[in-house]
C-alpha cells in the first residue's frame, strides 16, 4: 500500500484493494464484532468507512480512530523519556471517499469525472500510522534500508575497483587537491571533509545534512569516486545513535 503510485498501471483498482484491505485491518481491531472479523463475503471500502465513522464520529471530514495501543517499543529512550504512543489515528474519510468515487468511476465507466491524485494517495497512506496496519509501513521501511545496504555495498565495490588503476602518487596528489573543488566545504564550514570508507583519505566531500549530528553525511569521494548515498549515511547515523545511547544506558 505504501508504494503505490499514480504512475501505476490500474492505479484505481490498486487504491480500492489497498484501502479496502487497510480499513479492514482497522475495523477488526477496534470495532468489536464487526463483520470484517468473521469469515465470509467482506464488506466494501465504503462501508468500512461509513462504519468507522458510525462508530468513532467525524469532524471536518477527518474521523479520529483509536489505536488502543498504550504501550510501544521505546528502545534506548530513542523517542524521548516522556514518550507516549499515539492514542488516535486521524483518517481522511473526506479524501477517501471522494477517492472511491473517482475510482469506481475509472473501473465502471461512469461516475463523476476525474483523476486520483497525490492528496488521494497520501491520505491511504496515512492509514500506515495505525498499529493494525503498521506492518506494512515497517515492511516498506525495512525493503528500503536492504535496498540501500545492497546499493552501497556494489558502490563500495565499484569505488575499490576503480581506486587500483590509481597510482599511489595520484591518490596523494588528489588527497592534497581535494580542498580545491568547487564544492569542497571551507574549513569553517560543517559538516566537513569526512574520511572515506574505500581509499581511507579525508576526501569525502558532504553533499547532504547531518541530520543527527554525528558529521555524517552523503558525500562523494574527490580521490576515490565512491558515492555515499543518503540511505548509507541514515544508517551510519543511525547506528552512531544506538551507540550513543547503548553507552549511556548499558543496562
């Protein structure tokens, strides 16, 4: 649900499955005895909606649904001491209505004319926040983060490559250039120059934010090429973080 795309083939059939399937998870956990928890025929998107608002109210078009969720993961204190999980999810019952309409219509041939649109697709996505559906948001997160890991490590290896048709007098001599790009930061500026990974120079010029403040960042080699992305340099930053706090908190 998470990756759906406006570009996509059939994207209206794809948004009526997604959201049907969401609000589904939804109303088994939080409206006791709903149909959607016993076997047999499932109702529509629709009326899933409509049941979400009999059941939690509505305002301004946004329904406020219970995540009974009073407990959650909090490891290290990474979200803060006084961190409290969400008590509600806001659902967009405005948007996603108006979104089935447009959808039915593109599927059946008739209806109100118009297209789904990027407030349509965030609104299915938000439903990601609540704990019935949190899986699939984690699941996105986690495809990601191997995608980046396996990215970086062909980017490692492309880098290493190319670094042995450098001779060990060209490697110096870009080592000691590197302050010269265009886009080398100024000794007062940060984040600064950072060591690189594949060559080992302090000639990874920052091309991204260190949003955690570990002077971590994307960045490209001046000496060696290697590309460090923003999905390597968040994990980097990441792992620092855990670090930091597995110290501070040992037990």
């Amino acid at each position: 649900m998470a990756q759906l795309s406006l570009e996509d083939a059939a994207v209206e059939e794809l948004f009526n499955t997604a959201l049907t399937h969401g609000l589904l998870a939804i109303t088994s956990a939080t409206i006791v005895g709903h149909p959607s928890t016993r076997p047999g025929r499932q109702p529509s998107a629709s009326k899933l909606l409509r049941d979400l608002v009999k059941t939690f109210g509505e305002s301004e078009g946004v329904c406020r649904v219970p995540t009974n969720e009073r407990d959650s993961p909090n490891p290290f204190g990474v979200f803060g001491d006084d961190y409290q999980p969400p008590s509600e999810v806001a659902i967009n019952t405005l948007l996603l209505s108006e979104a089935l309409e447009l959808a039915d219509a593109a599927r059946h041939g008739s209806g109100p004319t118009g297209q789904l649109t990027s407030a349509h697709i965030s609104a299915l996505e938000a439903l990601d926040a609540h704990p019935a559906l949190r899986a699939i948001g984690d699941a996105k997160r986690d495809l990601d983060w191997s995608g980046g890991v396996v990215a970086d490590a062909h980017e490692t290896a492309r880098a290493a490559e190319y670094l042995e048709m450098l001779s060990d007098e060209e490697m110096e001599r870009r080592a000691e250039a590197v302050s010269e790009s265009p886009i080398a930061p100024a000794w007062d500026d940060y984040p600064e120059l950072q060591d690189c990974p594949v060559c080992g120079y302090a000639s990874l010029i920052p091309t991204g934010g260190d949003e955690m403040g570990y002077g971590i960042t994307a960045g490209t080699c001046f000496v060696c090429s290697y590309a460090r992305s923003e999905d390597a340099a968040h994990e980097l930053q990441f792992s620092a973080e855990i670090q930091r706090l597995s110290d501070k908190d040992p037990d």
